[in-house]
C-alpha cells in the first residue's frame, strides 16, 4: 500500500542521543506507527471510492501528526543533528502530500492520485535512503534497497483545492502559465540532489523558497494580486484579455523562475556575491531570454510589473533600503537592461523607448553576456547530460 510508510513519520532522536542510540528509540516509534496504521482498512481502489479514501487517509494524515509529536520530542546529538533535520525536511514533504491527497478525496477529485504515486517515489528516491543511512531502518521500510544508490530529485506540484471561485481561477492561471511543464523541464534537465515541491495554496502569501521543507509556495491570492496591479496601472488590459493574460501568465512565470533560483542557490550551495535576490532575477530573465521562445517579451512583461509596483515605494521608508529585494523600479531597469543586452534587435527596440539612460543602456550586452556566462559556469556541474 503506497501511503502505508507515511505513518512512520514519527522517527526521531531524544536529548543527547549518539546515533545508535537515535537509531534504536525512532525505529520503536517508527514499528509501533507501521503496526497501527497496518490495522487500518485501506481501500482496495483509490479513484473510484473517494469516500473510503478519505476516511483512510483522515487516520494516516492523523497518525503522521502523532509520529511527528513524538519527533519533537527526540534531540539526536550536535554530530547528527543536521543529518537526522534533513530527514525531518523529508517528512515534511510528505506530509505534505498525503494532505494534499485526503484533501482532493474529500472534493472527489481523483488527481490525488498523482498526490500518492509522488509520495511512494520520493520515499523510495529520498526519504528511505535517509533513513537507512541513519540507521533507521524500521522507518525506511521497502526503501531499505535503495540507500546507497544514486537517485536524481523530481519536482512536483501539489496544487491545493480552490477556496473559492476566484482561487479556481488562479489555479488555472498557474496551470496555463506553464507551471506544471517548469516542473518537468528542470526535473529533466538537473541532477537535483533532493525532491522539490511547488505548492499552490489559498491563502496570500508571497512566494517564497522554504530550504527546510525544499518547497517553493505560490499563492492564488497573489495571482489575483498581479492580475489587479496590472489591470489598475495598465488601462489597455482591461480590454484586451488575450494581452492580459500573456502579461499575467509573464509575471508568474517569472516570479517562479526566480524562486529556482533561490532554491539551485541553496541546493547546488552556488557563490552568491551581492544580494541573492537580485541573482534570483537575473536567472529568471536568463532562463526566459535563453530558452523561452518570445522570452524576452516575458521579461520585459515582468519589468513592467515591477515598475507598476514601484508607485508605492514613491516615499521611501527606511525599511525600504533594509529589504533584501532591491527596490522595484530597479528591479524593473535591470530586467529591462538584460532584455536589451540580449539581441541587436531588443537593445535598439528600447534605445527608442527611452526607458533606462544611455549611459546604462551601453552597459547592458556586455552585463547581460556576464550573467549568462555566469549561471552557464555555476549550473553546467548539475546540468544533465
């Protein structure tokens, strides 16, 4: 049964404890959860008894809960403290899986399917090597062969159900945008040390890159948020909903790409000098401009939504200067300098816009040629093939 080592979540360590002796207190937790969830009916068909699945995955969702309780419980020692938080990190992800899954049972919604085929390839991929490589081996259950072996990181996306009408929306918006194929792509196209989570949800939150959990969140509130900031600075939008929805789909596109960019920083441990947030916005317009047909009219779209931004930082609060992001209308000149250092054709399109100064403008093939010669050198170890 694929959701039957989601209840072994419980697997940790106590104050002080070496790691024979973590070894030995989480795989009895870890036995004791596999016993119990054992004794749960599981349904024989999960896309065709939504009611069933629900219910069993109310009791594994519920005893994962427990497991991980107990897990605060247990302090491994400082020499393996960091081994055994990774695994936590593992756990996390699950969890997140499995409530995404209960989530979409509940709604009838039979992709939580999908939601479960992730989970049983990340245990066997990640987390029960981790496991093993603990000495956890209660916890790592049939993943027990794969330790040792080299496996390469997949990123999924678990998108969770629509609140309401206008997050459903949002939710397509993600999905048109290309967000499930950025997924794909760079599982594909990177030997990723660890799997990566895209998660949607309902609430606002701005996007972000949670190194602890390797999940990049992505809001449907704030997908109505760029849609308002361009519809209220940008009148010809209001209009025209197959420009909107190109702008619209630009700017979550990039703001995804820059999200990869804080996680390859972290996961691939890349040199960052200057301020990351500002590399993260360099990869995203490289990415765009490189290998995105019309990329560099994405780019540019997300320059215009930062410059859009920019009106409310018109009176500059100290807290304004203390933020890791530069501040917006820079954001915006730089992506717009990038497009315009990329091609003969792009650097004289915006030569007659007049948007940045000439003295900057001069500057930007050779800074756009810079950045991408840089992220070339710092990806190509971890680029497969």
């Amino acid at each position: 049964m694929v959701v039957v080592a989601v209840a072994i979540a419980g697997c940790g360590g106590s104050s002080g404890l070496s790691k024979d002796e973590l070894a030995a207190k989480a795989n009895a937790i870890c036995a004791k959860s596999t016993a119990a969830v054992d004794r749960i009916p599981a349904p024989a068909d999960f896309t065709t008894n939504a009611v069933s699945a629900a219910a069993y995955l109310d009791e594994v969702v519920r005893l994962e809960q427990s497991g991980v309780e107990s897990l605060k419980a247990l302090k491994p020692a400082s020499s393996v403290k960091a081994q055994f938080d990774a695994y936590l990190a593992d756990l996390s992800h699950q969890l997140a899986l499995v409530r995404s899954a209960d989530s979409k049972a509940h709604a009838k919604d039979t992709s939580g399917q999908q939601d479960l085929q992730a989970l049983s390839a990340y245990e066997q991929r990640t987390s029960h090597p981790a496991a093993v490589r603990l000495g956890l081996t209660e916890c790592a259950g049939s993943g027990a062969s794969a330790a040792g072996s080299e496996t390469t990181g997949k990123i999924s996306v678990v998108y969770d159900p629509p609140s309401d009408a206008a997050n459903a929306q949002a939710l397509q918006i993600l999905r048109l945008g290309g967000t499930d194929g950025v997924a794909k792509g760079f599982t594909h196209s990177f030997k990723l040390p660890a799997d990566i989570t895209i998660h949607a949800v309902n609430q606002f939150v701005g996007p972000n890159w949670d190194p602890s959990t390797r999940t990049i969140t992505l809001s449907y509130q704030f997908v109505q948020y760029i849609a308002s900031i361009l519809k209220r600075n940008f009148p010809e939008l209001r209009t025209n909903q197959s420009e909107f929805g190109k702008e619209l789909a630009a700017v979550d596109g990039f703001v995804l790409a820059h999200e990869f960019g804080h996680a390859f920083i972290r996961l691939f441990n890349l040199p960052v000098l200057g301020k990351e947030e500002d590399a993260a916005d360099s990869l995203a317009a490289v990415f765009f401009i490189q290998f995105v047909n019309g990329g560099d009219e994405y780019a540019f779209d997300a320059a215009k939504f930062f410059h859009a931004m920019s009106a409310g930082q018109r009176k500059l609060a100290p807290s304004d200067y203390w933020d890791q992001h530069s501040l917006d209308a820079q954001r915006a000149d730089s992506i717009v300098c990038w497009v315009a250092g990329s091609t003969r054709q792009a650097y004289q399109a915006l030569a007659r816009l007049n948007i940045i100064g000439k003295d900057r403008l001069r500057t930007c093939p050779a800074e756009y040629q810079q950045k991408v010669q840089s992220w070339t050198e710092l990806l190509r170890p971890h680029v497969v093939g």
